[in-house]
C-alpha cells in the first residue's frame, strides 16, 4: 500500500523525539475507537473527531507483511475479555465482515498527535476466537485485507446445515454429504 508521510511527521521524525502510537477503528454496531497510547486521544483521521480510547483492552496487534503481488495479507488484534461487553457484542452481533482500520501516528514531545496520522492496514473481520482459562481471557480477532474474499466462493452449499437453516425441517439434504458422485440431471442425450 502506497503511503506518504506528511511534512509535519518528517519534520518531527528528524528531531529523534517521537512516540508512535496505534489507533484501531473496529466497525461493530457501535464502533469501537482504541488506542495502544497511554492515555486517549482525539483524532479525525475515522472522518470525523473521535476520542479514541485508552482503556488498556487493546492488547497487542501482530505483524503484517506487505508485498506487490494481490494476496491474502491478515492480523490479529488481541483485545482483553475482562470486560463482558466486548464478549457479549462478539456473540450476539454478526462481527464477520466488518471493517477494521489501523492507523499509525506519532505524538511530539508534548504528547500531542502530529498531523496526518497514515492508514496502516485496512481489512476486515474473518474469525475470532475466545481464549478463557482460570487467570487469563482474550478475544482474537483475525483480521484479513481485501483479497482474502478473492477467491471465497459464495452461494448456499449442499449440506443439512444450510439447507436447515434456510428451510426448518426439510429433510431434501440429509444424505447429501454420503452422495459424493456427479449427478446429471435432466435427459440424456
């Protein structure tokens, strides 16, 4: 992805005296706004002025590679479960396909944002999973760019579980999966 640092970040990054810092913009029904800073911070890089917060939930973001060929880049962000609203968001909405915006900016030496913090890594929600033990809960979220619907195919399948999901108590699928033959339908000429 093509990027340009403005001119207030270069003359910043040249005093040696810089901070970087993340803000994640995640797109559930009400959006989440955080940051990995130590305290919040305003931004409208979203569009529009947003406090993003500091709350200590973002946990990490791992690493991505970038390279000129259209492939299926993806991260992951770990958010704490400690706090039950995030949990419950996750399994009661339909998180998957939502959009997930990553910024990176740079704050002065008077902990404010310099200008024109760049877009990241733009993407959306894949999967996630919950990890829960007796010390520790997290919520990863997979997070894949825009090529990782390339080659998804879309469309109902030929399984119980579709065909019962869209028409409750329709047995026409039950056996599909041990009919692993081409049918032909129609004449045959």
């Amino acid at each position: 992805m093509a990027r340009g640092l403005s001119s207030a970040v270069k003359t910043e990054l040249a005093t040696g005296n810089i901070s970087p810092i993340l803000l994640v913009y995640i797109g559930f029904a009400t959006p989440l706004y955080l940051t990995n800073s130590g305290f919040p911070l305003t931004s409208s890089v979203s569009g529009s002025s947003q406090t993003y917060t500091a709350s200590g939930h973002l946990q990490g973001i791992s690493n991505t590679t970038e390279t000129n060929k259209p492939t299926k880049n993806s991260l992951q962000i770990s958010l704490s479960a400690v706090d039950q609203s995030y949990v419950s968001v996750i399994l009661n909405e339909n998180i998957i396909g939502k959009e997930v915006k990553i910024w990176k900016g740079y704050l002065d030496s008077s902990n404010a944002i310099i200008s024109d913090p760049f877009l990241l890594y733009y993407g959306t929600i894949d999967e996630y999973k919950i990890n829960d033990s007796t010390s520790t809960a997290t919520i990863v979220l997979n997070i894949t760019s825009h090529w990782g619907n390339f080659d998804k195919q879309n469309g109902r399948t030929t399984t119980d579980n579709s065909q019962q999901r869209f028409f409750s108590g329709d047995k026409g699928m039950e056996f599909a999966s041990l009919t692993v033959r081409d049918l032909r339908w129609g004449r045959a000429d």
